[in-house]
C-alpha cells in the first residue's frame, strides 16, 4: 500500500537525473518539476473527484433527511 506512492514519486527524480545527464542542469530541474505535476494530477485528481462526490452524497442525503422531518411536522 505504501510501495506505490513511493514509486509514483521516484519518477520525477528519474526524469530529472535522465533529463540532467543529457542536457544539464536547467532541463532535469525543468523535467523533475514536470513529472512532479504530472504525478500529482495523476494522482490526486482522482481522489478530489471522490471527495466532491461523497460531499454532494452527504448533502443530498441531509436535504432528504430535512424534507423527511418537515413532512413530519417538526
């Protein structure tokens, strides 16, 4: 569970020592920096699309419970 989160964030590293040991100094920061972006939206897109469904699932879920209890009468 760990081991993938790790290996996600040795890319940016190995595109950065491949970049700097073609092209030098300003293109591995340049290709580090990028494919530490990349890893990010790869990575945590997904979960803040989760986390937007599961609060419009709990407002959905608090609405209903107050037209539930104003049909009630309370």
């Amino acid at each position: 569970m760990v081991a993938i989160p790790i290996l996600l964030l040795m890319v940016p590293v190995f595109a950065g020592a491949v970049a700097y040991a073609r092209f030098g100094l300003r293109a591995g920061l340049l290709a580090a920096g990028g494919s530490f972006v990349a890893v990010l939206l790869a990575v945590g897109l997904p979960f803040l699309l989760l986390l937007q469904a599961e609060r419009r699932k709990a407002a959905d879920q608090e609405a209903a419970l107050a037209r539930w209890d104003q049909r009630r009468g309370g």
